[in-house]
C-alpha cells in the first residue's frame, strides 16, 4: 500500500509529462469513464449509469480525503475499455498533452483502426505515420506511459518497432492507434503525423513465449507423474527363486494357517516360471500335496461359517418375533386408550396425537409381520424343495445317508493318512539321492555317455536305411529301363533273324539258278566269294570289334568261375582293373545281346533283392 501510496504521489508531482488541467472535471471524467472507472470526487452527472456504479459508492471520498486524481496514463492501468462498458455510451478518447508533443484523436464517426491477429507472445508492437522529425527521444516519451520499455528500432520511413517487458503494455499502446502527433506547436508537415499502431512479430517475443510453454508443460507433465505415483497401486512384494532351501522354508510355511495364501501364491509364481524338473519334482510334489490337506480344513470352515449363518437367521426371526411382540403390545395400549371411557378424558389435540401414534404404529407392525411371513414362507419354500427331492422312502436312507457321510469320512482320513505317507517316502527318498549323489554321478554319466552313444548309431542306421531305400528305388528303376532295352533288342534280333533268312534264300536260289543255265567259272567264283562273306557275317553274329570280342571272353572266363552268379557293379569292377576306359552300360547292353550265353536272375527277398548274371553257353551249344 505504501509502495502504491508513493507511486500516486510521484505521479502527480510530476506534471511536466502531462499539462491535462486536474481541475478540470469533464476531461477527467471522460478519461475515467474511456477506463471503466467510476469518478471519485467530480461534481456534475455522472458518465456511467447507475448500473455499473459500484454499490455504497461515496463520490465525496476522492479530493476531500487528500487522495491524488489518477493519471489516466499511469502504467498497470489498461486504456483498452473492458467489455462491460454498456453499447450505448460510445468510447471517447481525449487529448492527451505530453512535454514535447500533443496527441490529437481521430474523428469519432470513422470506424477504429484496424489491427491484425495478436501472435502468441507478443510484446513488441509496431508504430506508423510517425512525423519526420520525431527522435527517438519523443518516441520514448509518449510511449513510456505504457509501460517500460525494452528497446526501441527506429526506421528512416517514419515508423519504429517498440518492445516492452510485459504483454499488457502492449494493449495500453494499442490504444493511442488512431491518434495524430505533433510536435510542439509547429504547423510543418514534418512535425505532424497519424498514429498506426499494430501488434508486431518478433523472434524474440516468439521464443521467450515458446519457453515459457515448455516450462508450464513441464511443471504440468511433473505434476501428472506425481499424481500418478500417488494413485499408482503398490507393487507386489519380490518373489524369491526356487531353492532346495527356500522350498523347505516354503513346505513349513503351506503348513501354516496364516501363512497360508502369502506361500501358495510363492508356490504358483514358482511353477509358472518353470522350476519344476525331473530333480525338484519331488519337493513340488510335497508342497502340493501340502496344499491339498488344506481342503478339509477349508470345508470345515465353511460348514462352521454355514452353521454360524443359520444361527445367525434364527436370532434374526427370534429379534422379529419379539419386536412384533412389542408391537402388538403397543398397538394394544393405542386400542384401550381409545376405547369410550378413557377416549372421553383425553382433550382434542391429545386425540389427535394418539391418533397419528397409533396409525404410525400399526403401519410399521403391518411390515414387519409382512417381512416375518415372507421369511417364514422361503423357510417352508426350501423344505418342500428339499422334501420334493427325497424318495418315498426317507427314512431308509436317512441311515443310509448317515453311513455314507461316515465312510466318507474316514475316506477323506484314509486319503490324508496316505498323503502324508507319500510324503514322508519322498523325503526319505530325497534323503537317499542326496547321500547317493556322489556315487551315482560316475554311472549317470557312462549311461548318458552311452546312451548319446546307442543315439548316434540309431541316427547313422537310420541314414544308412535311407540310403539303401533309394539305392533300392535307383536299381529298381535301372532294371525296368534294361527290360525294356532287352525287349527292344530281341525285336530287333529278331528282325535281324528274319532278314538273314530271306537273304539265305534269295542266295540259295540264285546258285540253284546260275547251276541250271550253266554260267561261266567267273561268276561261279563271284558267287562263292559272296557265299563266304555271309557265312563270315553269320558266323560273326552280333559282335561289332575285337574289343567286344575280348570283353565277351573276359565275361564268360569270369561267370564260369562264378556258378551263382555276380552282379553287374562286381563284375565291372573286376573288368576296370584291366580296361578303365570300359562303363558298366556297355558291359550289360554286351550282355544284352547275347541271350543265349548270359541270363540275368533275381535272389533274395525284399530288401535284398539283387539282380545277377550267369553263364549260360554251354546250356545254349545243347539247345542248339
């Protein structure tokens, strides 16, 4: 209050800025009235309606308490009229008088100056129509009643660019947009000019406003995370890995009542993750079972907590039934109270009082005998349900029904019993590996190392099968290809057989002819020199060089060493050691045309299916 006290003061002893007469109680009400601000002290009407007046406002506090007029100019006042100023009061702006210039304003009839879309941020502002002798110095001057000012870039063509701290500032100035400046009294063109204020944009204003944004958006992303973590659940407590130790730590604990749910969730989380193997099997199998005599005693519980909800409804209608009671008692007293020889007594406010008592009374009565009979029919609904369910012959097989609870019983004791006995057999055993570890450690190993052993045998026989399954399928196939090639072959040979034939014919009938009409020596000799070149052609046969020749030798030396026969990859083998240039085709398509020396057969069954050759030329000389 003081600080504002003291700035009122300086304000109004410093009257060289401004020459508005104070006296003067138009200008000053126009000016506070342009500021939507009620006038203190100032005779004359009233520029506001009584509407906007403040209530209980006293217009003789202003002058006569010694309080300083406020300079309509003053900084942290805005000169921008606020939007409750009522329509029909038009705004009307003053002259305003400063130490080195006077700002006239414009016409009231013409629209206001135009401004364009405020950027974010803004506060630098953009100042036109400047007179040509303005300095910087008057400038500043008029402008510095807005507010302060942070610099100011002035231009040679009559306007300038002013920055101040603060944003609101920025409307202040926006207010003088429309004046017209001159400087002194001077009536020179350059000493006059109109005032075109607008909202300028800056990099700096945008960037000090970007900053601030990212400032406010991390206090508010801060504030969310905070928020966060105070309504975030609390995280569940750790759960420790499995171990022989912690397991045993864990059996105790499924024993115990009260720690029973904290150690079944341990053992679900232990299970989910895996633990359970061919060596902890028996320590899960343990806790599981554990867990399992926890039944009965969760039966149990239930059949008491059964037990304590039925008698709970029996004390519930025994309540009813009293308070009911009671009710009728007192709906009784209200019946005798309003029987004629005391009804008589009882004045008429009296009456009527134990009137509305005794209507009140009989209306609760009425529900709770309702509340009690609708208990009492879903009793009887539930016993004829469970009498509908029952066979005719009820009382049979209420023993029957009680025995069956009794061997049910000492079942449940019968399988607990054994639970308990499987248990302690695992831990014996469990006891027996650990002390039997170190000498089993060398024979599970040298079973694993045979094991892996017998593994890679199986898995090389199980190649070689595949192996000799296609090899199977290659034979196969190779064997119907020379069927058919032998096909082929004995229709050629036979066409071969056919044509010798003819040829021997047609030669036999020519010598007969040639004979019969006695031809001379010459052509008796051409004829013999033929009949010796096909005798040699016949008796050559199918054999094309001397290497066939050889190879047929060879073959048949072999074979009749061989009386069972060998196959074609033995018997080219043997034939590469003389020749290597000589394939197995050619050997079998040699063999081939020879049926009368060589025949293949077939031995084994199945798999060992094989095809072989056999010398079959002297079999041929006795057939021939």
């Amino acid at each position: 209050m003081a600080g504002a006290a003291d700035g009122l003061r300086s304000e109004a002893a410093d009257t060289a800025h401004i020459s508005m007469s104070v006296a003067d109680p138009t200008a000053w009400a126009t000016a506070m009235n342009n500021l939507g601000i009620v006038p203190m002290g100032l005779t004359g009407q009233h520029l506001l309606s009584d509407s906007v007046c403040l209530s209980g406002f006293d217009p003789g506090l202003g002058i006569m308490t010694g309080i300083t007029p406020i300079n309509p100019m003053m900084a942290g006042i805005s000169l921008v009229p606020p939007p409750p100023v009522p329509l029909e009061l038009p705004i009307i702006k003053e002259i305003i008088h400063c130490k080195s210039c006077t700002l006239f304003p414009q016409n009231p009839n013409l629209p206001p100056p135009s401004t364009r879309e405020r950027p974010p941020g803004c506060k630098t502002v953009f100042v036109g129509g400047l007179p040509e002798n303005a300095t910087e110095e008057i400038i500043r001057e008029v402008f510095d009643q807005c507010g302060e000012i942070t610099a100011i870039r002035k231009s040679k063509k009559n306007f300038c660019h002013i920055r101040f701290t603060e944003e609101f500032m920025v409307d202040k100035a926006i207010y003088l947009s429309g004046y017209r400046m001159r400087i002194g009294s001077s009536t020179d063109k350059k000493d006059s000019g109109r005032l075109h204020v607008d909202f300028a944009q800056a990099r700096d204003d945008f960037y000090e406003w970007e900053c601030m944004q990212r400032l406010l958006a991390r206090e508010e992303r801060h504030r969310r995370k905070i928020e966060e973590e105070r309504l975030r659940p609390p995280s569940p407590p750790p759960i420790m890995h499995f171990s022989e130790h912690e397991a045993g730590l864990l059996a105790e604990k499924l024993k115990d009542d009260s720690k029973f749910t904290e150690a079944i969730a341990v053992l679900v989380t232990w299970i989910d993750r895996g633990e359970v193997n061919r060596r902890s099997a028996n320590h899960f199998y343990s806790m599981v079972q554990s867990a399992n005599s926890h039944v009965r005693r969760l039966m149990n519980e239930k059949a008491i907590h059964e037990e304590e909800m039925e008698l709970a409804k029996e004390r519930f209608r025994d309540s009813l039934s009293g308070i009911l009671t009671q009710f009728e008692q007192i709906v009784a007293v209200f019946a005798a109270a309003t029987r004629q020889r005391a009804w008589d007594h009882f004045s008429k406010a009296q009456r009527k009082n134990i009137d509305i008592w005794r209507k009140q009374c009989e209306e609760l009565r009425n529900a709770h005998s309702e509340e009690l009979m609708g208990i009492r029919r879903e009793e009887e609904m539930e016993m004829s349900e469970d009498e509908s369910e029952e066979n005719p012959n009820k009382k049979i097989k209420i023993n029957d029904s009680a025995l069956a609870a009794q061997a049910y019983a000492l079942k449940e004791e019968n399988d607990s019993l054994r639970w308990q006995l499987d248990a302690y057999r695992n831990e014996v055993e469990l006891l027996k590996q650990e002390q039997g570890k170190a000498c089993r450690t060398e024979e599970d190993h040298t079973k694993e190392h045979q094991l892996h052993f017998l593994q890679q045998t199986m898995q090389g026989m199980q190649q070689q099968l595949v192996e000799l399954q296609g090899d199977l399928q290659r034979k196969e196939s190779e064997l119907e290809h020379a069927r058919e090639e032998q096909r082929c072959m004995e229709v050629q040979l036979i066409a071969l057989k056919e044509k010798l034939l003819h040829s021997m014919e047609a030669v036999e009938i020519i010598s007969s002819e040639s004979h019969a009409q006695g031809i001379n020596g010459c052509t008796g000799q051409v004829l013999h020199r033929d009949k010796e070149k096909n005798a040699e052609k016949h008796v050559q046969g199918p054999l094309k060089s001397e290497k066939e020749a050889l190879l047929l030798g060879i073959i048949s030396t072999f074979l009749h060493v061989h009386p069972f026969g060998a196959n074609i990859e033995y018997l080219w083998s043997y034939i590469q050691r003389l020749d290597a240039k000589v394939s197995a085709s050619e050997i079998e398509t040699l063999m081939l045309r020879l049926p009368h020396m060589f025949k293949q057969e077939f031995t084994g069954v199945g798999a060992t299916l094989e095809k072989r050759w056999i010398f079959c030329g002297f079999e041929g000389i006795n057939t021939v």
